[in-house]
C-alpha cells in the first residue's frame, strides 16, 4: 500500500492527550447532508476531527440509512475525513465500496463479518484505515487477536440501530480494558465510542481512556453544531486532565 497513506493512518493514532470528536451525520437532517457537514467543518476554527457515517441496512439492524453512492457524494462536499460504521449484512462484500467511495476509517462489526483479518488488509489495501465494531452484547476478549490487524476499536455505548439512545455505563469496562492494552503496548487501535455520548456522559468515557467520541443528538441536536463539538472536547480534554 501507498506509504503515504499508511504514515496518514499512523498520524491519527496521535498522543492520546487531544480527543477527537466525531459528529454522527444520521443525527442531521437528512434532506442538507453537505450543509451539515460543513456545520461542524469549524473553517478558521478547529472543528470535528471525522465526520461519522452510519450505514444501516434494515437487515443487521431494523434502520435503513446511507449507500456507498450517499458517501461517493459526500466526500466531494466535505473536507472532514469520513468515518463509515457499517451495521450490515456481508460487510465482506461492501466494505471495501465505502473505501473505494472516499472513507477515511471504515468499521464492521465483528459477528457480521466472515473473515476479519483479510477484510482489514483489503480496507487498508484501499486506502483505508480498518476498524472492528463491538456492539453491547459483544466482549473484547475474544477479539482481542483480530484487532491486532485493525486501525479503530469502536466500542458501541447503545445497541446499534438508532440515535438518540441512553448511553450505557457498563461499556466502559470495554473502553478500559482497550486502553490498557494499547497503553502496554499489546493493541494498537484508536479506540472510539459511539452512541448516547454527551455532555453529561463523555467525561466517563474520556477518563476510561477513549480516544474519539461519536455524538450524534448531542451535537445536531443543539442550535449551534459547530459550538456543541467544542463543548464536548472541551469537557473530554478535562477528564483527560488536560485544560
Ligand atoms: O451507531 C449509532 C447508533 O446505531 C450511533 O452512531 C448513534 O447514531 C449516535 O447517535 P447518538 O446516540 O449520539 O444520538
């Protein structure tokens, strides 16, 4: 693969002092997706670090949203990198179509797909960095050998399907468990939370050792987008400990 691209997938694996926020676009409205986009680009200012892209396929979650041609489009109308959750059947098939569309980071989850480990170098083959989804009824430990081949650990908070959730605590325990391993150098993923992220939830999640926050309603759910993803880094940087 391209050495350029791989040294860009390093650059996100940044100190884990700085979180990255990543505004969940299902949570705007449908009908203006580059103009919500550009609501948390932050032009002169430092805005959101990914724009994060649900794909729901009314199979492996009871929710239809976005196709390859949505994201194709998107990435011409957006400079943030776009970061694609798959939540569907046979991610072997289509995943590496969302790379080839423009995704910066493309996740699967991992009962969905058949084999992991060749699906991650086809995604990384593209151009993509390659994630690995847990949803809540899904442990690390035994994935734990097959995230060695990923770039991201998205560790879900809610079950997949819908935004505007209750965020669960107990998936901390997940985040936790990442974070040691990555801090002991056994993992080397960024690790990302998704779902019921807000400002009364992502301090716990910054602390458990989260590097990048998916928050949907709580940032298209506000009047300002733009000030909701400072809002919610601001309050990250101080679990992390960091002004
Ligand atoms: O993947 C999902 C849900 O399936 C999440 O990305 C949510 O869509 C985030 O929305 P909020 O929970 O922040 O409203």
């Amino acid at each position: 693969m391209d050495p350029d691209v791989r040294a860009g997938h390093r650059a996100d694996r940044r100190p884990r002092r700085e979180p990255m926020i990543a505004p969940s676009l299902a949570s705007g409205d449908l009908a203006r997706l580059a103009d919500e986009a550009r609501a948390v680009a932050g032009g002169s200012d430092r805005g959101a670090d990914w724009l994060h892209v649900d794909v729901m396929d009314g199979h492996f979650v009871p929710n239809i949203t976005f196709g390859v041609p949505v994201v194709r489009s998107l990435a011409r109308h957006t400079p943030l990198p776009l970061d694609c959750h798959l939540m569907i059947e046979d991610p072997d098939r289509w995943a590496v179509d969302y790379a080839e569309a423009g995704a910066h980071n493309v996740s699967v989850h991992v009962e969905a797909v058949r084999d992991p480990v060749a699906l991650a170098g086809r995604l990384r083959d593209a151009g993509a960095r390659a994630g690995l989804a847990l949803a809540p009824q899904i442990p690390l430990e035994p994935h734990i050998g097959t995230l060695s081949h990923f770039d991201t650990l998205l560790v879900m908070s809610v079950p997949p399907g819908f935004n505007g959730q209750r965020f669960i605590p107990e998936m901390l325990d997940k985040v936790r468990a990442a974070r040691r391993l990555v801090d002991a150098g056994e993992l080397d993923v960024l690790i990302e939370v998704d779902g019921g992220v807000n400002l009364d939830t992502i301090g716990a999640a910054a602390a458990a050792g989260a590097d990048c926050f998916v928050a949907g309603t709580a940032v298209y759910g506000t009047d300002d987008p733009a000030r909701a993803v400072r809002l919610l880094r601001e309050k990250a940087r101080a679990a992390y400990g960091r002004p």
